[in-house]
C-alpha cells in the first residue's frame, strides 16, 4: 500500500475519473495559466529483466513483444498530448520505472527522439534516464546523450554479495557497477550521475560499506534510498528494526560522507538527515569544496512538497501518475495489448492532501 492510499483525502475520490480528452482540456487550461508554476515531465517505463524482492513499483519482467507494444501506446500519447504543452516549456524530464534501459537503442530512439521534438523544455532542464548497472552500454548513453539526456541514475542498492542474492539481483556485482561508472563518466553528462542505495534491506554495516563503495566511484550524487517502512504485513519487530537502524545511519552518514568528498543538501531546510525521510541524498564536493548543484528535477528540489498547487507533473506510461492541481491522475489501463485509444480511456483522480512527502511523486507504485 503506498502513501496515496494511507492517507485521508484521498480514498474518498476513488470513483471519479476524466477522459483521455477532459484530462487533455485540464493541462491546456492549466499551461496557458501565466500563474501556473513549473511543469515537471515523467515517462514510465514498467519492465525489468528480473523482479527485486523488496521491489513495490508497478513493473513486470520483460516480454520483448509487450516492449514494442508498450512503444506504441507511449508514442500515441505523446502525440495525443503535444499539441497542450506546445509553448509551455518543462523544466525536468525523469525516465523512470521499472528498468528503462530495458528498451533497446531503437525502442529509445523511436519514443524520445519523437518526445523531445514534441514537447519544449527550458534550456536548463535536467533530463535524466534510470539504468540498473547491467543495463548501461557505451552505444545506449551515446544515443541518450545525443537525444539531449543530461543526466543518468543508476540502482545500486547494495555492494554486498550475499544481500545482492537475497534481493534476487545476483546478477550484479562490485564490478558490473564499477564497469558502468566508467561508461557513465566516459559519457560526461552536464548533470553527471546519481548511484541509488538502499537502507534497512540488510543492517547498518552494510549500508555504510555500500556508500564507501558507492564513493569510490565518484558518481555526482549518492541517494540512500530508506526501505518503505509500511509494507503490507510487515511485522512489528522489523519496523522497530528499521526504525533503531535509521537513527543510527542518520548519525553516521553525514561524518562517512564528508570524509569521502560527499555533503548532505538539505530538503527544505532541513539541517540533519531525518530517519522518517523517504531518502537522503548526497552531492560530491568539487576542487573549490562546494558541493555540486543539487540536479533531481522536480522531486525534492524548490518547491514540490509543500507547493504542490503551484507544481504540476505530466506523466506518460501505465499507472504513472500526473500531478494537477492538487490531485493525482493515473491511466490505470495496465493490460497487456490494450492501446491508447483518447475515445475510449478515462483516468482515476485522487485529491491529494495539501502536505505530502515527495516519495511517490514520480514512482508508478499504484496496484
Ligand atoms: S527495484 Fe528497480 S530494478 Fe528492481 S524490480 Fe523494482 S523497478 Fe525493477
């Protein structure tokens, strides 16, 4: 069960929907707003090559005939919703998943090459595009960086062999990782590249030799991601675990970052890492000892917690959700072989509350 769902407000929406076409007035209206604030973009794409155990997002393990159709039914929105953002530019773009360097150069070529014309970004946009470390080939972040990438995203989660096992990602390793650092950073990307970690999988211990790891490699930013602390069933002794081992990394972190070059950017004030953040993230500090801009889009940068109403994501791709106007408007038509058809689809909207944490803004996590 994710936040949407947990929380008050929300339930109470479940009936109401939009059309493909209502959905469409709503951004056109919204965009020629000169009041409206900054138009986030979001792309899901919901395949992985294999399922990670602790995993909660809406993915399913690659068919190589659902890709392609997945390709089309993207395409068929993107040249649906064009025309509604034609002069409003985006100030981030997040291709997220799922694993979407599933896609082959050719599926990545035919989606964002008609994507980036479709749709204007302002010139400092961030655009960056997830990869598990198996996933990164030279040939792929040639063909994203020329597609106007400026940033990549890497999951890590771990550099432990025996966690790597347990989390049902035995096909990564120390090196695999250390192979696709060195492509990412032969790529050069203007915004550099993020490795994610997870917390609370496997202890403190191990969280801790993941960041030296993770370090070492010198990506631009580290995010330790902190395990869903309310997965269905979860039992009370594990949240208490979870709880002692984030206090504990909370107060550690910060000393083992600093010592390896890495400094804590604070999320809307905060001093401190926080155990009830959803993730903590880290930016290298350059030669003259400040730390890189913080470069994540939309997600926990100026202004999307508190100012959701003022901050609207565009979302493409099954179960991703857009944000407008406070609420959440989901295409929840995940079958396999059903296309885009604007005549025919309708969205579920759910009213957020006014306060929410940035965890699920991005992710596709609706059942
Ligand atoms: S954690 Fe990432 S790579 Fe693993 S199944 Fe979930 S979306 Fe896929």
């Amino acid at each position: 069960m994710n936040p949407c769902q947990r929380r008050g407000g929300v339930a109470q929406d479940r009936a109401a929907r939009l059309s493909a076409r209502g959905v469409k007035e709503e951004w056109t209206r919204l965009v020629s707003d000169r009041a409206a604030g900054k138009l986030h973009a979001y792309v899901h794409i919901p395949f992985c090559a294999r399922r990670c155990v602790y995993c909660h997002h809406h993915t399913q393990t690659l068919q190589r005939g659902a890709l392609q159709a997945y390709c089309g039914r993207l395409l068929s929105q993107v040249r649906f919703y064009e025309d509604a953002f034609s002069r409003t530019p985006i100030s981030s773009l997040f291709v997220g998943g799922g694993t979407p360097a599933v896609l082959s150069c050719r599926q990545i070529e035919a989606v964002f090459s008609c994507y980036m014309a479709a749709f204007p970004f302002r010139d400092d946009a961030v655009r960056t595009f997830e990869f598990t470390p198996g996933t990164v080939e030279a040939e792929k972040v040639r063909l994203l960086r020329q597609l106007g990438f400026s940033r990549v995203s890497m999951g890590v989660q771990t550099f432990g062999a025996a966690t790597l096992q347990a989390m049902n990602r035995g096909d990564q390793s120390p090196r695999s990782v250390s192979r696709a650092a060195d492509i990412l950073h032969r790529a050069g990307f203007p915004h550099g590249f993020n490795l994610d970690l997870l917390a609370g999988f496997s202890g403190v211990e191990d969280a801790l030799t993941s960041f030296e790891s993770a370090a070492r490699l010198e990506p631009s930013q580290i995010t330790v991601n902190l395990l869903d602390r309310h997965p269905d069933g979860a039992r009370k002794e594990n949240l208490v675990r979870l709880h002692d081992d984030f206090i504990e990394l909370a107060e550690k972190l910060p000393s083992l970052a600093a010592d390896l070059g890495y400094g804590f950017r604070p999320v809307l004030g905060a001093l401190r890492l926080l155990p009830t953040d959803p993730d903590w993230t880290f930016s290298r500090r350059g030669a003259d000892g400040r730390l890189a801009p913080h470069m994540y889009g939309w997600r926990d940068t100026d202004d999307v917690r508190p100012l959701r109403r003022r901050n609207s994501v565009f979302a493409i791709g099954h179960s991703a959700r857009s944000y407008l106007l406070g609420r959440a408007i989901i295409w929840e038509d995940t079958k396999a072989g059903n296309g885009f058809d604007p005549e025919s689809c309708s969205y579920a909207v759910r009213r957020l509350p006014f306060l929410r944490c940035g965890r699920d803004i991005y992710s596709a996590n609706f059942p």
